[in-house]
C-alpha cells in the first residue's frame, strides 16, 4: 500500500536537501535533472514514463523506504524501556 502512496512536496523536498543544486532550482534525484519551480519538478515526477524516464518508480520507492524506516524507528522507541 505504501508503495501506491502519492508523491508529496514535502517529499521531493526532503530528497533534495541530500544533494544541493548549486544553480537556482531542483533537481530530480532519479533522472539529475534540473527545473527551475518545485511545481515543475512535480509535474516531471508524475508523467516522467510519457518522457521515458523512470522517476515516479524512484521516488515512490524512496519514500515506501522512509515510511519502513519511519515505523521501525517507532516500533525500536515503544520497546525501549522506559526510564
């Protein structure tokens, strides 16, 4: 189910923080390229398989990989002892 997720900006952004564009814009971490609004990283993301690219698949892998992450980290605090 997580895998069907829909892709947020907040996504996208938090991608983009690991590898700074050093010119204005954001840059797709599946295909490196780079756009000049969020929004246009966005529309890119969602019809990226019309362009042949496969960048929806990347990012919806990419965050199906922080939601696991996400839920181990809570499930690791709920068994930790309490202090």
């Amino acid at each position: 189910a997580g895998s069907r997720a829909s892709i947020t900006i907040r996504d996208i952004l938090a991608a983009s923080q690991w590898y700074p564009v050093p010119q204005c814009g954001y840059k797709c971490m599946s295909c490196c390229r780079v756009f000049p609004m969020l929004w246009s990283l966005k529309i890119h993301i969602q019809h990226s398989s019309q362009e042949g690219y496969s960048c929806k698949v990347y990012y919806r892998r990419l965050k199906a990989l922080w939601e696991k992450e996400h839920k181990e980290h809570k499930e690791q605090e709920a068994a930790a002892p309490r202090a």
